[in-house]
C-alpha cells in the first residue's frame, strides 16, 4: 500500500511514547548526577598507586624501579628516589619513591605504565569526575593523592586484583619457605683450605 | 451549561459594561486582543516544552526535565536566555529591512486569530469573507521571510529563503484547494458559518463533521500536510534544517528578533491548527449529542491539542525531504488530489440526494474508490522520481 | 470623520509607498516599498467594505506578485546594480510630461457625470452576491481569465523545462 511505510514508522514512534512509561527497554536514559551507569571492568581513565594494609605510604608496592617513568608516552610521570629504603610484601628491603607526580591532564590513559610495572604497584583508576577550579596544580596529582588501598583495585577489577593476590600469596608462602629451610639448614661445615702446592 | 459555554463571552461583557457606552466597541475589542495574546502566548510557551517532551519520549529520552516540575518552567529558562543574548546585526547588513522582518511576520499571523472561532460566539470578528482575510495573511508572510533572508547579505540565508518560499507557495495552492469542498458544502466563506454548517447530527448522535465523509478526511489529510510544510515544520524543515544550510534564512538572527521568528512560527502552527479544526473537525461541536454538555472552548480546545500532538508525532517519525522531493510531492501529488477530492465532494453533495436505506454505505464506498484510485496512481507517478536501486560492486 | 482620517492613512501609505517605489536607489527596497503600496491599496478597498476584493487585492499583489517581482530582482541580478542619482539628468522634460498627463486625468475625472457625490451608503457585495454575478453574468471574461492563466503556466513551465537529453548512443 502507498503510504505504509509512513504508517509504520509512525506506529513504531507511538510505541515509543506509550512504552516509555512503563517499558524499561524504552527508555533508556541513566540519568547523570544522580544515576550512573556500573563501569565496565576494563574501563581506565587515570593511573593510580595500590598500597597493602592500612596506611598508604609505608604499605605502597612502587620501588621506583621508574620504568614506568621512561615508557609513559607523554612523559607524564615524575618519580625522584627516596635514600630511605622500606621492606616489600615478602620482607626484601625495597626502594620507595619520594616523589611520584602523575600530570593527569597530560596523560592519555594507554595503561602502558601499568603493562610494563613489575610490582604490580601502578594500576587503572576508574575516575572521570576530576574536573577542578585549581588550574595551577589541581590537575596535577602527587603520591598520596594517587595512593588507593588494594581493596579498592579489588573492587575495580575483580579478576586481575585475585590472580594478583593469589600471586602475591604464594610468592610469600615460597619467600617464607625458603627463609625456613634457611634457618632450619645446619651450619655449612668450613671449606677445607685447599691442598698447598 | 450554557453559564459555563458562555463564561468568557459574559465575563467580557460585564468588564465592558463598566465602562461608558462610546468607549465600550474599543475596550471590547483591547478585551479580546488582550486575552488572545495571553492565551496563545501561553501556549506558544507551553507548546514548545510539551513538544520537546514528548520528542524525547517518542525518540526513547525524557524531554528536558530540570527546570521546574517536569521541566515545565523551561520556557521561562529559555525566554530568559533569548532576551539577554546579544543582539548582532552584521556590518554588511541591510538594517532596516533586517530589523523590519521579524514585524512583517509576526504582525500577519497575530491578525489570523481574529477570524477563528474558538467556542460558541467566541470569534473575535465574524467576517463575511473570513477564510479570504486568513489565507490573504498567510501569504503576506512569505515575504517577510524573504525579507529576512535577503537582508542577512549571507548566501545561505539568500538561498534558504528562496527555499522557503518556493515551498511556500508551492504549498499554498493546495491548502488552499483542500478548502474548497468544504466553502462548497458549506455555501459561505464565514468560519462562523462553516462551523453552524457542521453543527448537525445524523446517524443516532453523530454530528456531520466534514472529517466523517470521504472528502472530508482526504481533504483533513490534505490540510495538514499543507499545513506542516507552510509552517516549515518537519519533514518540510528544509529551509531552516540545522544540518542543511545552518539555520537558513535565520542565520543571522539572535537574541529577541530570533525569538520573534521562533513564536512567529509557532502561532502561525497555531492558527493554522486552529482553521483545520474549524473546517474540517466541526469546530466547537461535539463529536455526539450526548456529549453536548462539554463546553463549546473545552473542545475547540481539545480538538487543537490532538492535532499539535499529531504534528509533534509526524516530526518525530519522518525524515526530512530533500526540495526536489518537496517540490514533486506538492505539484504532482497534491494539487492534483486536491482537484480531485472537489470532484469527489460534488460526487458526495449529488448522492446526498438518494433515498435508501444502503445508500449511505455505497456512498461511501464509491466516493472513497473516487480519491483512492487516483491517489494510487499518483503515488505510482511519484515513484518514478526515486532513483533507481544501487548497484553494488566489490573489489575482487 | 473617524472614516476620513483612515482613509487619509491609507491613501499616504500608498502614495508614500509608491514614491519610494519610484525613488530609492536599491532595487529590492523599490520592490518591498512597492508591496507596501499594494498592502495600502488593499487597506482602501477593506474601507469601502469591499471585503473580498481587499482581501483578494492583499492575497494576489502582496502574496504573489510582490514575490514574483522579488524573485525576477534577484534571478537577473538586478539587485547587485546599484542605481546612480535617482534621477535622470532631463528631470525636467519628464516632470512637464508627467504634469500634463497628471492634468488630463484629472480634467477628464473632474468633468465626468459619474464624480455625483452620492449619500455614503454601505456597499452590498457579500461574497456570495459576487459568486453569483461571476457565474452567471460575467462567465466568459472568467473563463477567458482562467485561459490566460493556463497559457501564462504552460509557458514559464516550457521555458523553466529541462531539455530532454538528446539519445546518443556514441556517447556514455
């Protein structure tokens, strides 16, 4: 019939206005301030730095190895070692970083600072609400801003923070292990002077 | 109740008898002028929040639901915006006309509303010639439109003018043909005629609508189509699409004087809502005797806000058509239906004259395959100016 | 007295319309003032309570011809050309001719029997009075008018027609 597809299209729309009162699938909005939609795992935004325990400083995994300093593209991180040396997860005496600025407005959220850290210390933030009336300084964040417990990178993203932990746990089951079977070895007998020629 | 049908026409006569006998035609008529702007002005205001809502729900998203309950004070939020913003003119423009358009084309359409009947004894003026005085008007605001594209010295204004007005009066001849059925059946030009003309009721309560016969409703359809594309409203929005040409021939308009095309544009949606129901859907009558009690306003009024929800319902499911399409449509398509719905009202009027008891149903079914058949054949003329099917080829 | 002021209104709007038709230097403004004029006349004829023919008189003059002039403006660029001096340098000889033409009007108006100052009575031309005398009395200069529009049509239809492509098989 001439004219039909006009019919339908305009039955589709009344659909839309009726359904849009009492069908969810009809009116999707979310809207902002006061409803957000649930982030996807892998979404990422901003870096930022994950500690053990309680307290963020003595408990952050960073050693400032600074490799993560040289991959970044835009060279967005500055890290300036600390003389002072505080013990990792499993006991070993670690570096720290005095300083570690990330320039949030520069950076560009590739994650290569996070593929690249071999302490799992550097990890994906999910945060976009960062806008700030500060523009000499608010968008540039220091270590503590950038310090986040681990069970937030839990609650982030689920999968990798368990590997991690589990990870960390046996390493530190093995680390204890080894110091064990140190300890419990006996004395090495002394070498026996070598036969004088 | 007549006390409640007639509550404005007494209110307006008992504020005029307060005033001395010589003076009373002036403050009568100051009365109506005064009342129509509020009203219509209200309803621009509340037309265009409603019509933004109900988009949205239409397109799956709330309309604008901020500023005030249910975002209803929005046009407050938008009237205030419009008023501050700066109001530039450019350096090359031709001032006075520049400044004169946004006049010529409200001034008109202000004046439309005189003729229309909104209730029982609730036109502001009876003229004899009233459709006359109302389509005479709406053609003098063709040229304030180009008067504002002209004076912008902006070639997309110039050329979305011109658009404007080619669809413009392309689009006048069939309103105006889509008309002449019902001043035929009806025997007068006066809209307070036409109305009484369709005041009567058949079949057991159903009143004589002009929409309720065959030429009616094609004539209806006809009418609004005209009627969506004199008010440049989508699919016919070609003039002033944002995607197109800018903003066509109101580039170069802000702040107030945009403001002014904007409620210019409304009220002429309005008046021209408000002749669409005068003359094809009875007016202020009721649809059934029984339901007579209903004031006269409460249905012209109701009646008004079905077809606005109708047109909200069109720019939401259609497309914008390209100008060749538009042109095509109006002289190939309509005009050439409208002549042939005249046939068929005289077809209708003749016929009226049978006297059996199937003669209502034949009736019917002849007048109806008398606008169909044609209405096929026209719609398969218009295929021809599709292009044909795209060929697909593929790199190998 | 009220009808006297009116009429003096619109008779300026229109003299004053069509002066400026005739004196201003851009050529669109000539064609506004003009519908100007047009809309004045209109607003004589609604005075004399001809309805329909003011009413008939604004939608024709202002609502199409002002628009064809317009439009004829715009698509020969007689728009870009800004006339010089509004007048022409032998005003002279035009405004001796223009008075004496403006003489013989008048003479002739003033000396003719029908200028009899009749009692000022309502004219009585409903429309449907009209309807009938065009039907019935004046049908054929109706129909002869209906005929020149048709051919007016067919001819701005033939000349605006694109030519058919002419078949060439060589060419592809």
């Amino acid at each position: 019939m001439d004219g039909a597809g006009i019919i339908k299209g305009m039955i589709e729309t009344a659909r839309n206005f009726a359904g849009s009162y009492h069908d969810e699938a009809r009116l999707t909005t979310v809207q902002y301030p006061e409803e957000k939609l649930a982030p996807v795992e892998n979404a990422r935004t901003i870096p930022f730095l994950v500690y053990d325990g309680a307290e963020a400083l003595p408990g952050l995994r960073c050693t400032a190895c600074m490799i993560c300093e040289k991959e970044c593209p835009p060279q967005c991180i500055y890290i300036v070692k600390d003389t002072v040396k505080k013990p990792d997860f499993v006991g070993k005496m670690q570096m720290q970083p005095k300083v570690f600025d990330i320039d949030i407005s520069v950076c560009m959220s590739c994650g290569i600072c996070v593929e690249v850290c071999p302490f799992d210390a550097i990890k994906m933030d999910q945060v976009f609400e960062l806008s700030t009336g500060d523009r000499f300084g608010g968008l540039l964040l220091n270590k503590t801003q950038l310090a986040k417990p681990n069970d937030y990178f839990n609650k982030l993203h689920k999968t990798e923070a368990a590997e991690i932990d589990l990870r960390r746990v046996e390493e530190k089951q093995k680390a204890e292990a080894a110091a064990a079977a140190k300890a419990a070895a006996p004395a090495k007998p002394p070498m026996a002077p070598p036969p004088a020629p | 109740m007549n006390g409640l049908d007639q509550i404005f026409v007494g209110t307006g006569h008992w504020i005029a008898g307060l005033f001395p006998v010589y003076v009373q035609p002036l403050i009568s008529a100051a009365l109506e002028i005064a009342i129509m702007m509020a009203v219509f002005g209200g309803c621009f205001a509340l037309t265009s929040v409603v019509e933004r809502k109900l988009l949205g729900r239409m397109q799956n998203r709330y309309g604008p639901n901020r500023v005030g309950p249910f975002g209803l004070l929005q046009p407050l939020a938008d009237g205030i915006k419009m008023l501050t913003k700066e109001d530039i003119v450019p350096f090359s423009a031709d001032k006075t006309v520049h400044f004169l358009a946004p006049l010529a084309l409200s001034v008109p359409i202000w004046l439309a509303f005189a003729v229309l009947p909104f209730g029982r004894n609730m036109s502001a003026i009876d003229l004899d010639a009233g459709i006359l005085f109302f389509f005479a008007i709406g053609s003098a605001s063709e040229l304030a439109v180009f008067m504002a594209g002209w004076s912008s010295q902006n070639k997309y204004s110039l050329v979305g003018a011109m658009r404007a007005i080619a669809q413009m009066i392309s689009y006048e001849v069939p309103l105006v043909l889509s008309t002449v059925p019902v001043l035929m059946l009806a025997g007068s030009l006066s809209l307070n005629e036409i109305v009484a003309a369709q005041g009567t009721y058949t079949l057991g309560g159903l009143a004589r609508w002009n929409v309720f016969t065959p030429w009616g409703l094609a004539g209806l359809l006809l009418f609004l189509i005209a009627a969506t594309a004199e008010s440049n409203r989508s699919p016919f929005d070609l003039p002033e699409g944002e995607s197109e040409i800018i903003a066509g021939f109101l580039t170069e308009y802000s702040g107030f004087k945009y403001a002014l095309f904007f409620l210019s544009e409304y009220l002429g949606l309005f008046a021209i809502t408000g002749l669409a129901v005068t003359l094809f859907l009875g007016g202020w009558h009721a649809p059934f005797r029984w339901l007579e009690w209903v004031p006269s306003w409460l249905w012209f009024a109701g009646k008004f806000c079905a077809l606005i929800f109708l047109f909200v319902w069109i720019r939401a499911t259609l497309p914008r058509l390209r100008l060749d399409q538009l042109l095509n449509f109006s002289w190939r398509f309509l005009v050439p239906l409208s002549l042939i719905n005249i046939l068929v009202a005289v077809a209708w009027y003749w016929s009226g004259s049978w006297k059996s008891p199937v003669a209502l149903p034949v009736r019917w079914v002849l007048c109806a395959a008398l606008v169909a058949l044609p209405y096929h054949w026209l719609a398969q003329s218009l295929r021809g100016t599709l292009p044909p099917p795209r060929k697909y080829t593929y790199a190998e | 007295m009220l009808n006297e002021i009116a009429f003096l209104l619109c008779a300026s709007l229109t003299l004053a319309g069509a002066v400026a038709a005739m004196m201003l230097r851009n050529l669109v403004h000539c064609a506004l003032c003009a519908a100007g004029a047009f809309a004045g006349l209109a607003a004589i004829y609604l005075q004399l309570s001809a309805e329909f023919a003011g009413f008939a008189q604004f939608l024709v003059y202002v609502g199409a011809v002002a628009i064809l002039i317009v439009f004829t403006i715009l698509l020969t660029r007689g728009a870009d050309i800004q006339t010089g001096r509004a007048g022409s340098s032998s005003s002279w000889i035009g405004l001796l001719v223009a008075g004496l033409v403006l003489a013989c009007l008048v003479g002739s108006i003033m000396s003719s029997p029908g200028l009899v100052r009749l009692p000022a009575q309502t004219a009585n031309a409903p429309v449907q009075k009209i309807g009938e005398q065009l039907m019935n009395q004046y049908i054929m200069p109706l129909e002869t008018m209906g005929l020149l529009l048709t051919a007016a049509l067919l001819g701005g239809v033939v000349i605006a027609m694109r030519e058919p492509a002419k078949a060439n098989p060589s060419a592809r």
